[in-house]
C-alpha cells in the first residue's frame, strides 16, 4: 500500500467515525427538511437548538441556521419549539452568535 493510499484510507476512517446529529423538521407546509444539529445551548435560563438545513447532497450552500427552543422532558423525546417572541428570539440569535464567536476564538488560538 502507497502513502497516499494510507492517507487516503486514514481520512475515510475519520470521517466514518465522525458521527453527526440529523434532526427531520416537517415544516407548515408539510414539507420535510434534513437538518445537521449544530449545537445545544442556553439563553435566559433555557435551552435552545441550532440547525443547518442540509440539501440533497448534504451540504447547506446558503449558511443559513434555523434556531428553535429546545424542550427536554424526562422518558421522552426532545421537542422542539418555535420562538415566536422577537426580544426572545433576539436574546437566542445574540447568544448563538456569541457562542460561534467563541468557537473562532478557541480554533484561532489552536493555530
């Protein structure tokens, strides 16, 4: 075996053992959509989810993020809310973005 073909293997077994979320929304329409959970985070003392919306191909070519409030109950599924409240959903946008600021500030300081 080559080195670039036990590179090209390595890859192939990191990205299988990468393992990511999906979550299927049905939308008003009862349209169904692939998202990818992006992260899980607090705001204002509850919990609230962000998803990338992925197209056939599994790729989100317009960055867009759907944020949801994020309910947990005890033997149950997860469930998601919509927020409807603009100051709430305001207050959950600045977070989500702080939050990604983070995520660039610690990936920065790894370089």
């Amino acid at each position: 075996m080559s080195i670039n073909d036990e590179i090209k293997k390595t890859k192939e077994n990191e990205l299988e053992e990468m393992e990511i979320d999906t979550v299927t929304l049905t939308l008003d329409d009862d349209s169904t959509i692939e998202c990818e959970v992006v992260t899980i985070f607090d705001a204002g003392g509850k919990s609230y989810i962000a998803l990338l919306p992925l197209d056939e191909d599994g790729e989100n070519k317009e960055r867009e993020v759907y944020l949801y409030r994020f309910v947990e109950k005890d033997g149950e599924e997860p469930d998601l809310e919509n927020i409807e409240d603009d100051d709430e959903y305001e207050r959950v946008a600045d977070a989500f973005d702080e939050w990604l600021d983070e995520l660039e500030f610690e990936e920065s300081e790894e370089s």
